[in-house]
C-alpha cells in the first residue's frame, strides 16, 4: 500500500479537527471572528510556501509550480475558494446542531457519492461493483446512526 493513502486520512482527522475546534473557537468569538482568525493564518501560510516553491522549484514537484493564471483564467478557478468557505463556515454549525460523528459520516458518504459521480464524468473511470456496494454501505452507515433510540 502506498504511502499516499495516508495523506486523505490525516486530510479527513484534520478536517474534523479544525471544524470541532473553529466550532468551539465560535462560542467564545462567534463563528465570523473565528473565520477570520484561521483564513488570515491560511493566507499567510498559503503566502510563504508560494515563496518557498519560487524560490526553490526544484525542490518541489512540478505540481506545486506555479504558473501564471492571466493567459487562461477560467471562471470556475473561484470555485474552490467559494467551497472552501461554505466548508469553514458549515462545518462547524453542523458539528454544533449534530455532533462530529455524524457529521463525519453524512460528510463521507456525500464525498463518497460526489467522489464516484466526479470519476465517471470528469475522469472517465468505471464504476465497479465493489465501489457501488462501498457507497450504499455508507449511506447505510448514516441511515443506522441517525435512527434514534
């Protein structure tokens, strides 16, 4: 296995991370402040490893590259900032109103579900029997843990 799988596990406990704690950040400033406290840090960071990867490309894979955006701006390049917010800002409302676990398994098996629509679609990879049953085994993850006692 590789060691890549490691990196959407440690993306996933830092995603709940940083929902519970903006969560509890929200009591104490409100959810505005605490927005603004972590996206300024976001942008200062984002900042300094644009830097870095300039200054050193070859220390970088070519990925991390950057490129100019001017020549071929597309108007979907906002989208990701938008998502980004509605994550930052709905996170940690719906961890509020439900808890994190249940939040964490609708959130998975709503990027299960998108994951496979955006596969077929966009990267144009078959769906496999064993991924149809891995979706409908989350959605019935969320179905059983919502049942109230």
């Amino acid at each position: 296995m590789s060691s890549a799988v490691l990196i959407p596990m440690l993306i996933g406990a830092i995603g709940i991370l940083q929902g519970s704690i903006n969560r509890q950040m929200s009591n104490e400033v409100g959810l505005s402040t605490a927005l603004v406290f972590g996206n300024v840090i976001t942008l200062v960071i984002s900042i300094v490893f644009y830097y870095l990867v300039y200054i050193s490309p070859n220390s970088y894979p070519s990925f991390f590259l950057p490129r100019s955006i001017t020549n071929n701006f597309q108007w979907w390049y906002l989208l990701p900032g938008l998502f980004g917010f509605v994550i930052i800002t709905a996170l940690p409302y719906a961890i509020f109103k439900l808890g994190a676990v249940q939040v964490t398994l609708f959130l998975i098996t709503a990027q299960i579900v998108t994951s496979c629509f955006w596969d077929v679609i966009v990267e144009k990879i078959t769906v496999s029997p064993n991924k149809i049953i891995g979706i409908i085994l989350a959605i019935m993850s969320v179905a059983i843990s919502s049942w109230k006692n």
